[in-house]
C-alpha cells in the first residue's frame, strides 16, 4: 500500500489548476480569535466496567468433595441502574486480538416514557471491520475489541449480561479481559454556517498564495480542515455536496486524479447524487486523528451493514452517525469512522471518514482490504430484514459515480492484494466483484444475506448509470 498523511491544504492543491483559489501546504491559515465562534464538541461517552455476575465455578469432575459438573461460563455484565443519557450501547475489551466467544445481551430504559426494553442480543463479532493487520492505525496501541454498537434510542437506564460460550476448554469458556459497555450519547449537531446551510466562498484575500481562507463563523481549525478536502466541489462550510447530473459529474474526475485528464476522458461517470457532509451529520472534528490517509485508487466498493439495528427514523440518522464515530474512535480506538460512506433507510448518502468524497481516502472497514477500495454502511441490520429500496438505490447511484471518477465498470471484477484477515492470507491476490459484499473478502454475516442478495442487481443498475452498454 502506498498511503501518505495530507494536510486538508494539501488536499485541495490540486483544485488549484481549475480554480484561482491558492491551497498551499502546509496549514490553513488560522484565523483571528474574533471571527471563530467557539464550538462546543457534541456527545459523551460513558465507559462502565463490567462485574461478574452468578457464580463462576471453576470445579474439577472427579475430585473427591468437587462438583462433578463441568466448569461454568463466566459471566460478567451490570445489573439494572440509572445512568445518563445515551441513545447506541457497545462492549468493549482490551486487547483487540482477542475475539469474544459468547452471547451480549442489553436492555435500556427509554428516557421519555421510563419503560423497560425486552433483552435485545449485541453483534459480537466486529473485528472484521477494522484497519489491516499491519497498518499505522493498527498499530497505534489505542485499538480495543469491540462488539458491533446497537442504537437504542435516548435511554437512561441500562442492564447488561454477557456469558462466554460453553466450552470443553477455558479459553473458550472465558471473557475477554478488561471489558466495560460504552454508552454514547451522539449530543447535538454542530452549529450551521451563517446561512443556515453552506459557508461562505473561500478565496485568497491577499492574492500571495498563502493558503489563507476565509473563516466561516461556527467553524474550528478541525472543521475547516476536514471541509476543505471537498473543496471546490461546494464552498468551505456546506452541510451537503449537492448532486450532478451526468454531464456534470464527469468535472468531478479531473480532482479525483489530481488535476489530470485522464479519468475525466471516461464517459462512464454516473450523476453525483446528494452527499450530507461531515458537517452536515455534525461530526466533532476533534475526536478524529488530524490529517487524512489515503491509498492510491479506487478498485472496489465493499457494501456493509452496521449491525446497529432498524430502530431509527431517517431523521435521527445524523445523530446515529454522530455515535458510530464516537464509537469507533473514542471506544474502538480508531482514527475516525470506519467507513467511507453511510446510507439511511432512507436513501440518503452521507461522507464517512474524512479526506474529501473524490478521493480515495483509506477506510477501516473490511479487514485486509482496505487498501485501494472504499467501503459503504448501510445504517442498519439486514440479516433478516431486507434493506429498503431507496437504500440500495442509493448504493447504485453511489457506486456509478466515485467508481466512474477512476474509470471502473461496476460489473466487472477486479483483483486486491489482501492485508491478512481471515479468509485469505497476507499476500494473496484475491479476485473480487467490484462492488462486493463484505463476507466476500471476510469470513463474516456483513452485510446480511438480505442485503448481500440485493448486489447483483446493483452491480447491472451501477452500470447503468453509468451509462455502459
């Protein structure tokens, strides 16, 4: 993998050769303390320890004056109890290598009516959705176990109850160490721009070329940074990139391979549809590693599930994307979100880790293949509910145009090197359909048979938009 850091400056460099704006690295020019509204960062995270629960017997069968029964799952987990407000739960543990063998149960008390839930089950296996093995991000001695998060809605009261699998070994039959449930509450959304939906124009006041942009009220250093990586595709500030039809959307190609003509010689690019940005969803920029990673291109589309649950309208989406990113990274310890884009129930397309949505920005979300692919979330779970129409129309259209801008044919199949996971080991060449679902490159349910099932009719709608024979 070839990835570097970039200044969000250093991203938008090569806008320069479309548009007078002069983006110089090495840093945004900071602004003066009295056009900056300082912003508050939105959300909190609980982190409970987990106890145990029951006995634990620990007896050997046959020893005179033992129990000849087997030795008992350990149980660990919280008894019922008021907490603060938090609206998407997940369990957490200490070393991200280890896998939890076990069942993750929750309850919540819904904070507007006090009633109890019935035990609702947690996804445990989540470390497929993560950084390959032996990248910087894996590496960074923050990255913990973790289960799939589930949205619960605002709650104020939780139980919790995780038994390890019974086993004929102790490892099995033991919970991984130093386990705790997060309880993340997603706050607010950010404050909008002074009009309400985009910033203002940025430009060079001085003409010098230093790199300076006009401060849009409302914005941190880190805001900025992350909106200006989708310059000059909408203005510094805006809460959504809006769509193009296909005529339009073939300018996008030339940002995308860094000013030159190549990719934009393609006719294939499918119309850019309506993108919520991270401002938009109101990401804390400052939870996130500064900086952006990217890899050289973009080869395949890996389709995920969040395995969070179907319990949300479309209009609490950002807020559920407020918690998956605090989630990821101040609980699972990741750079930033996981995955490069999410789509709601409802069809809408939101930007996922920063960098700029042309981009191909390294993502953590199918583990050994992060490099040279991008991965899209389904805000939801598909294994036994099937995923709303709107939504994977939105994985085509979505699909039709950033694999457009590097002149991929979403039919088609292409070849990745895997990072070690798994199901293929480090080094193999693996041949993939371009938009793939994640259990084609791990051994995993994601993105749920209902989901998974709908991708070979995306693949042909993908390409027709596209506009391929």
């Amino acid at each position: 993998m070839r990835g570097f850091l970039a200044s969000s400056i250093g991203v938008a460099t090569a806008a320069a050769l479309a548009l007078p704006l002069a983006l110089s690295t090495p840093a945004l020019a900071v602004p003066s303390p009295s056009a900056v509204a300082p912003v508050t960062p939105a959300g909190s995270t609980q982190s409970l320890p987990l106890v145990p629960l029951g006995p634990s017997a620990d007896r050997s069968p046959g020893v005179p004056g033992m129990s000849a029964s087997p030795r008992l799952p350990e149980t660990r987990g919280l008894t019922a109890r008021e907490v603060k407000t938090f609206s998407l739960v997940g369990v957490v543990w200490d070393d991200a290598s280890t896998e939890l063998f076990g069942r993750v149960q929750v309850r919540t008390r819904a904070k507007r009516t006090a009633v109890w839930s019935d035990w609702q089950d947690v996804e445990t296996h989540n470390s497929e959705h993560a950084a390959d093995p032996d990248s910087a991000e894996r590496g960074t001695g923050k990255v913990r176990g973790s289960t799939a998060p589930l949205w619960v809605g605002e709650s104020d009261g939780v139980e919790v109850r995780v038994q390890a699998e019974p086993g004929a070994t102790r490892s099995v039959s033991r919970l991984p160490q130093g386990m705790r449930i997060e309880l993340v509450d997603p706050g607010e959304s950010a404050p909008a721009a002074a009009d309400g939906k985009n910033g203002g124009p940025a430009d060079d006041p001085a003409g010098d070329g230093k790199g300076e942009l006009a401060a849009v009220p409302g914005m941190t250093m880190e805001m900025a940074e992350a909106s200006s990586a989708n310059l000059p595709h909408v203005a510094l500030g805006a809460d959504e990139i809006p769509e193009l039809n296909k005529a339009d959307s073939t300018a996008d190609a030339v940002f995308a391979a860094d000013g030159t003509l190549a990719a934009a010689a393609a006719p294939y690019i499918g119309p850019r549809p309506r993108i919520v940005t991270r401002k938009g969803w109101g990401a804390d920029e400052s939870l996130r590693e500064k900086g952006f990673v990217y890899t050289k291109t973009v080869k395949a589309a890996f389709v995920h599930h969040t395995a969070s649950g179907n319990n949300y309208a479309c209009k609490d989406a950002p807020a559920v994307l407020r918690s998956l990113y605090r989630y990821h990274v101040l609980s699972s310890g990741w750079r930033d979100i996981g995955y490069n884009f999410a789509v709601d129930k409802c069809g809408t397309v939101y930007e996922g880790r920063a960098g700029g949505v042309t981009r191909p920005v390294l993502g953590a979300h199918t583990m050994g293949f992060n490099t040279d692919s991008m991965g899209i979330a389904v805000i939801g779970s598909h294994t036994a509910t099937p995923p709303p129409a709107a939504a994977v129309t939105a994985i085509a259209r979505l699909t039709a145009w950033k694999l457009g801008l590097f002149g991929v044919d979403p039919r088609a199949k292409t070849t990745l090197k895997s990072g070690g996971a798994n199901r293929f080991p480090k080094g193999a060449k693996v041949k993939l359909n371009v938009i793939s679902g994640h259990r084609d490159g791990f051994a995993t349910e994601c993105p749920g048979k209902l989901l998974y099932n709908k991708l070979p009719p995306t693949r042909t709608s993908s390409a027709k938009l596209q506009g391929r024979p």
